[in-house]
C-alpha cells in the first residue's frame, strides 16, 4: 500500500537393478507431492485479520457517493459497531471518544461487490488439492460453497486492494453444482466471512441446439440427445424435490432438503431464494426462464449474452441479469465489434436489471471494475457503472438491506479512494468491512515494493 496516499490520523541411471528403480519412482512420486505441498503452501495469505470495530469513527471532508441519493460533497460518515449511524453534508464537531479521519477530499464509495466468482474455491489451476470449485457427480445441491472458501487465498487480498469487498462463490460443473455463497472479503474462517451460507442454487441450463464448433466431434443426433439428458435430469430432481416438499420431508433426503429453499411453498408461498441459470443463447435464455416460472421459482440469468432478444419475457417477469463481464469478444461473427460493450446499455435501456460479474479467470476478479468502465467508455452512464458493482449487484443478491449503498443502518462497508474505482489510476487507500479497517497489502503490493527496492539500490529511481 502507497503510504503516501493514505488520509491523516506486506539422479539415477536408466539400467539400474529393478529395486534401484522402484526407489526411484518412491522419490519422484515423493518429489511430486512435496511439490504440490509447497505451491499449496505458498498459496496462502500469512496478513492478519482485521479485529472487529471497537471505537466509533467518523470519516470527514470526503466526496460521499451513497449510491442511494445524490452525491454528497465535503460530507461526513460515522459508523459505529460495523454500522453507520449518520452522513452528512458539511463540517460536524465529533466527541472525545470518536477517531476522526480527514479524508483530505477524497471519495467514498460502498465496497464493490462481485456478483458471481470462485474466489476462495480456487487457487493455482495446476494444483488440484487447491480446486474446490467441483464436487463428484452431476447434480449436487447438497453442495454448499462456503465451507470449502479458504479464507488464507492470496487472491482474496489481491482482489480486496481494488476495493472488491464482497464477493459470491459459485459452485462449478454439471447440470446443478450446488448452492452459492455470499462472502466478506476478509475472517479468520468461511463461517466469519460468510454473509448468506445459502444464497440459492446454481444451475447450468445445457446449449439448446447442436454445436458446429470444430471441437464438437458428435453428430447432432448425439448432441439432441444428450442435451435431452441433461434437461431431463434438471426437471426431474426439481419434480423429485416438490414431491419431498409435499410429502412433509420424510424420509429424510439431504439433496431434495437442500433444494426447498428455492422452492414454492406448499400453499403457493414465494421461494426464499433465487436460482441463478447459467444461460448466454437466446433459446437458452427462452426455455430457462419458461420452466422456471412454470415451477415458481425466482430465476437469475448468469451470462445473459442474448438477453437483449429476450427482453419481453424478462420484463414481463422482472427476471435480472448478472452480465458476465464486457472483457470479451462478440459472441457471433456478424455481430457488432461493441456488442459485448454496450450489452449494459441495451439493457439499462430495456428496462431490464443487470450488475457487473467478471468473465476472467479467478485470479483477475480484481479487474471487476474495469468491465464496468468499459460499458461507460462506450455510453453507459457513469453512475449506472458504479451503481453496476454496487447497488444493482446487492439488490440481485438481495442483500441490499446490508449493502450496496451508504446509509444509516447499513454494514460500514466501504473504499476511500483518490478516484472512481472504474480508472485503472484510481487507488483505494482506505477500507472498512463491517466498521473494520482492513489491510490494502497483498502478495502484488509485496512484489511491488521489494523491486522498487532494488531499483532504489541501483540508483535508477527513487523515493516519492
């Protein structure tokens, strides 16, 4: 962390005899394992927790962006046991007992959320003791993402500096992985950082039409016939579910257990939860969304590339979209070279709710805000980006009575920064998850500073 922006107050030989070779496997099986060990070990975050608040603070002469009303120049917050209790205008005598922060004019923005991720499920893709992200079998409610988040990732502080301070944890692989998890960026264990153990069920809706990819060597017949399957086994374990509903629970199934949140009630009730369908085509978009309102469930689209074709139904059913990032290619060869870039901007327009998720692999869920500022590069309007990461994302989530904005009552859980957090110059040097204040140093802070080091001892630069 830049101090310097911080507001006032980290070998054998081939023809050995036969046991001489079996030794040698023993070693290299040895060696194998030894390594793996060593990359899970330094796959961790040795950094401190944060404690929990202990002493009210407010926070002065900032730029206050509540994303909840108008932005609120030279303002004042003040938060107390992880809540904020008042935001103002203007200046404001604290007492003796508050720590009082002069942000020195700089902005205030609720911690950016990210929407859908396998942050804290995975680690290094080479490691498989360090993948979490899929469970054995094809349709595995029972799965819940947090117990297997390791709060040690290196990757939560490395994403948490870029002021991502909440993020989801999406089971991956097979028709239903498992149930997602709504998680702080910072605790001691899952069951600290956890916000939502159980935020509702994931589902990946199958490619409705054959692939003519080059990779897709089944002829189409296969293809419809597997795709069959697979929406077969989607409505049968739901079907299998409501039958367990309606049975009064007995005998005891774990898997259909797990899906009655998702559910309808017996008398007609709202599920408690959403389900988020991974569906990007438009005929997918189309048969998702319909058997999932025939059910009564509460459907999320995750990906949503051809949402814009699907605009009537969506509305009709006030169905959201988590886009899945703009960092990315058309999704047809004759479609427009921006049509990734102003999906947010067809759907604002649409009337159609959306937030901001990422498209990239776990390790660049930093760049979560920079899929937004492209969307704004392109005419989204500035506010509707921030609001993107922020609000929109908590109110798809339904957590907005917690976060996504900045108002009295809410989690003090927000970035201090010298800019917007969708410019890549913008340096959060401030942040608070619940009121406490959490370390911006990461492995890449480290790295940053060891060479800026040794560019010091060459005499090549020096300090700021």
């Amino acid at each position: 962390m830049n101090t310097n922006n911080t507001p006032n107050e980290r070998s054998s030989m081939a023809h050995n005899k036969p046991h001489n070779s079996v030794t040698r496997t023993f070693r290299l099986v040895s060696s194998i394992i030894a390594l793996g060990a060593a990359s899970t070990v330094s796959a961790q975050d040795l950094g401190h927790k944060a404690p929990a608040q202990s002493t009210p603070i407010a926070i002065t002469n900032a730029t206050i962006h509540t994303m909840a009303g108008p932005t609120i120049e030279n303002g004042y917050i003040q938060f107390e046991d992880g809540k904020i209790v008042d935001i103002g205008e203007g200046e404001r005598v604290f007492t003796a007992v508050h720590r009082v922060i002069d942000a020195e004019g700089r902005h205030i923005y609720p911690g950016l959320i990210s929407p859908a991720s396998q942050l804290g499920l995975i680690e290094i893709n080479s490691v498989r003791q360090t993948d979490d992200r899929n469970e054995v079998g094809n349709t595995t409610p029972e799965v819940l993402a947090c117990v297997a988040v390791n709060p040690d990732s290196t990757l939560i502080p490395v994403t948490r500096a870029n002021g991502i301070l909440t993020f989801t944890s999406f089971p991956t692989r097979g028709a239903i992985p498992g149930r997602i998890s709504i998680m702080s960026a910072d605790g001691w264990t899952w069951k600290d950082m956890a916000i939502e153990e159980d935020a509702g069920l994931a589902i990946n809706w199958p490619s409705m039409r054959p692939s003519n990819n080059w990779w897709a060597d089944e002829p189409d017949a296969k293809q419809l016939e597997r795709i069959a399957e697979r929406l077969s086994e989607i409505d049968e374990i739901f079907q299998q579910a409501i039958s367990y509903r309606d049975s009064g629970q007995s005998p005891r199934d774990v898997r259909l257990e797990a899906m009655l949140g998702v559910l309808p009630g017996a008398e007609g009730e709202d599920p408690a939860n959403p389900v988020f369908i991974s569906a990007n085509d438009v005929d997918q978009i189309n048969a998702a969304v319909t058997w999932a309102v025939d059910l009564g469930l509460r459907p999320v689209i995750v990906g949503g590339n051809d949402a814009p074709l699907c605009a009537e139904l969506l509305r009709m059913h006030d169905i959201p979209v988590i886009i899945s990032g703009t960092q990315r290619f058309p999704k047809r060869n004759d479609s427009p070279h921006d049509a990734a870039y102003t999906l947010p901007i067809e759907l604002t327009e649409l009337g159609i709710r959306w937030c901001m998720g990422t498209n990239d692999d776990t390790a660049h869920e930093r760049n979560l805000p920079y899929n937004a500022a492209k969307a704004v590069a392109f005419g989204l309007d500035h506010e509707q980006g921030i609001k993107g990461l922020t609000i929109n994302t908590a109110e798809i989530l339904e957590i907005d009575d917690r976060l996504g904005s900045l108002e009295p009552g809410k989690h003090a859980t927000f970035i201090v920064t010298n800019g917007s957090p969708l410019e890549m110059t913008t340096n959060p040097v401030m942040a608070f998850i619940e009121g406490k204040e959490i370390s911006l140093e990461s492995k890449q802070s480290d790295l940053a500073e060891k060479y800026r080091e040794k560019y010091r001892q060459l005499g090549i630069t020096r300090d700021n």
